[in-house]
C-alpha cells in the first residue's frame, strides 16, 4: 500500500517512527530534513499522487491545536481541532483537502504527545467550561488507526480529563481501538455520510453506508456515545428519494438514546480550492452545478440549499428530537 516513505532526520529515532515503518518493510526508506521538502513544493499533481501516495514520517512544532472555524461545532463552546495527519486514504471527489495541498502524500506527525500536552493545557485553562477537540479536520480520523495508533493514545488522554470532549470524525469502519477500550462519556465516534447512490459515485475506498451503520451499531452495543453528520449535502436530481432511504436505513437501525447529535452542513468551498479541484476534475457534475460566492467561499445556491435543509430537517426530526440537531455553515 505505501510503497515510499520519508521520514524526518530528527524524528527517525522515535519509538513510534521506527512502530509505523517496521508495518512496511518493503517501502524504500528516504530521509528529508523537513517534511514540508517534499509535501509543499507546487508543482506536484495531486491526481497522479493520489494513485500511489507516499508516506512522510515528520514532526509537528506548534499549532497543535487550533480554533474551529465560525459555525463548527455541536453544541458546545469553545471549539478546537487537531490534525495528526495530512491527507486521507480514501479519495471523496468533494474533499477540500484536494484544494488545501498540493501533495497527495500522507503526513503523519509522530509527536502525539505534544498533541495532548496542548489539549491537556487547553481544559486545564478552561476547567469550568467544556471545551471540544475535533479530530478528522484535515484527514479522516480512524481510517489510518491500524498504522498509527493516534486515536487510542487519545483515548487515554480524554479519559484523564473529563471536562473537555473530543469528537472523532470519520467514515471508517476501523474501530477495534474503541471496542477494546472502555467507553468515555467524553467522547463522540461522529460518522459522515451521504447517500448510498452519491457515495457510491463519489466517495472512492470509503466503506459502503451499511458496513458504516453495522460499526455503529456495534460501538452504541458496547456503550459509546454516537454522532451523524450529513455534511456535505449536496442537491443533486432526485436528492430527496435518496436522501429519504438513507435517514429511514440509518435510524431504524440505531439506537436514538446514544445518537448524541446529528449536524448537517451545505456544500461549501473555499474559491481558490474550488477552481483548484474543478481543474483537476473538469468533468465532474458535481464542480458543474449552480453555486454562488458567499464570504470567499463556494456554495451551492441558497435557495437549493434551502430547500435541500428544509426537506432533511423534516424527515430527520421525524427521528430524533430538535435539541440533538445542529447545522454547520460558513
Ligand atoms: S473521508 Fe473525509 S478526509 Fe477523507 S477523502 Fe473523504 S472527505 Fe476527504
């Protein structure tokens, strides 16, 4: 699967550096002096890379923990995010990261425990508010675990500090680290889908929505808390019927009581990432439908947009109370 990896002089001793290339021992090994060498450079094709991505081993110095952007969130205040990693194993032809960088290369930074000293300062200063850390930004947050271990070093961290949440993000169906841990009040496994005909069409290597539902079945029999996110919607023909089947396939099969909340979110883009990606996939319907500019970012058209909330919220109020619903907007 990973055919090259780079890895950081200054971290090529580390514990967990020597753990994630010991799972590939027929990758050619390179050295760099900084990750940033090799992933930042333009003049990079993110399509080609994509068919055959390389991994970079690197460290992260600072900006371990970030402010979400405005209207992120799920209820709670104040709002953080974190990414252990740069790009994602699976390739979503509505993924901003295809705009964000211009390597398809994966990054993992191995100083997971600079991460959670700046989470554990983060609750600390604000032990009477409940702050949440949101993982999954800039990667998908369980589709690597196998390999890196991230999120069950996490788990340990949040179980130390009560007060703060941590939202784990993802469309991945690798949740053994959760199913042999003990469950945290504190923590939210946050599934994101689309329906089944558009993820079949769009979301490449992503896990089939049933295999999804049946891990999350799985997590809310043993006890954690889950989420839904519906974010992107898009208004594609005949959006309605598919969007209908998905919410009656997934809700019938959950447990309502453990759903801690559900979030939809419009499809929206930065302008420069947009007329990044529709070069790369010129072709695609999905760059071609009618869309406004609001705030620097691309949306679809209010009124679709609109309408396409409308439409869910209804039939997903018809399962789960008004309280546990949020909406993600620019
Ligand atoms: S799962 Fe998320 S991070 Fe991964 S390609 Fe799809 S949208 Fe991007």
């Amino acid at each position: 699967m990973v055919a090259t990896i780079y890895i950081e002089g200054q971290i090529a001793d580390h514990p967990r550096t020597e753990d994630i290339i010991r799972r590939f021992p027929k990758a050619e090994r390179i050295m760099c002096e900084r990750y940033s060498q090799v992933f930042n450079p333009k003049a990079q094709n993110f399509r080609a890379q994509k068919q055959n991505p390389a991994l970079i081993l690197a460290k992260k110095h600072k900006g371990f923990v970030l402010p979400t952007p405005p209207g992120y969130g799920v209820g709670g205040q104040p709002n953080y995010y974190f990414s252990h990693m740069l790009n994602c194993i699976y390739d979503c032809r509505y993924c901003f990261l295809q705009g964000m960088y211009s390597s398809a290369h994966y990054v993992v930074f191995v100083n997971y425990e600079d991460f959670a000293s700046e989470i554990i300062e983060y609750a600390e200063q604000q032990k009477d508010e409940s702050p949440w850390f949101f993982s999954g930004y800039d990667c998908d947050s369980l589709a690597f675990e196998p390999v890196t271990g991230f999120i069950n070093h996490m788990l340990n961290v949040f179980s130390e500090i009560p007060n703060a949440h941590l939202e784990i993000r993802t469309k991945s169906t690798q949740i053994r680290c959760l199913l042999n841990s003990k469950p945290l009040s504190n923590v939210v496994v946050a599934f994101s889908f689309t329906p089944d005909d558009f993820s079949r069409r769009l979301e490449f290597g992503v896990p089939a929505v049933d295999k999804r539902i049946m891990a999350m079945q799985q997590l809310q029999q043993q006890g954690w808390s889950v989420g839904l996110r519906f974010d992107p919607m898009i208004s594609y023909h005949n959006y309605q019927h598919s969007y209908r089947a998905l919410f009656e396939k997934i809700f019938s099969r959950l447990d309502s009581e453990t759903i801690h909340s559900v979030s939809m979110g419009g499809f929206r883009m930065p302008k420069n990432f947009f007329k990044k990606i529709k070069k790369l996939y010129p072709e695609e319907p999905l760059y071609n439908l009618a869309m406004e500019d609001i705030q620097g970012m691309r949306c679809l058209s209010v009124s679709a947009e609109q309408d396409m909330f409308e439409f869910c919220k209804k039939q997903i109020l018809s399962w789960i109370p008004e309280t546990k619903l949020y909406y993600c907007d620019i």
